[in-house]
C-alpha cells in the first residue's frame, strides 16, 4: 500500500491512496468520529484515489491516528473471535 501527502495544512489534508477500500473503511471511521469532512475520489480505476480530510477542531494528524487506532482495535476483537471458533 502506498500513501503520498498532495497537500497537508493544519486541519486539511489531501492524500493520495492506492488502495480504495483502505480509503473506504478511513473515510467511514473518520466520519464516526465527528471529523467536518472525509471523502476520497478517483478519476480512473488505473488512477490512485485522491482523499481528503477536514476538521473543525483538532488537527486532521489527531483524527486520522484515532481512526487507524479504532480500525486496529475493531480488527483485533474480530481476529479474536475468529480464534475462538
């Protein structure tokens, strides 16, 4: 997977994402958790998808961690219920 930064500002981000289902699940995470706008778009399906990534408070640096440490810890219980069986 490869992420590239287009542009990045203190509470805007665009983001340049190979993977749209890696876009997807962020892009949902991040609208759970109150962001002001998470959306990603792609021109071509040869091309990469661009993201991007607004908030009203706090820095979109702040938002994303949450989201990738709420992804981690959704992926971990599924993983864990899956052992069990």
């Amino acid at each position: 997977m490869n992420i590239e930064i287009v542009n990045a500002e203190k509470d805007d981000i665009e983001l340049k994402i190979d993977n749209p289902t890696i876009a997807e699940v962020m892009r949902v995470y991040l609208n759970d958790a109150g962001v002001k706008f998470a959306a990603w778009r792609r021109e071509h399906p040869s091309k990469p998808v661009i993201m991007r990534i607004q908030t009203s408070s706090g820095t979109v640096k702040k938002a994303v961690a949450d989201a990738v440490a709420a992804i981690h810890k959704d992926i971990s219980a599924i993983e864990s219920a899956v052992k069990k069986k």
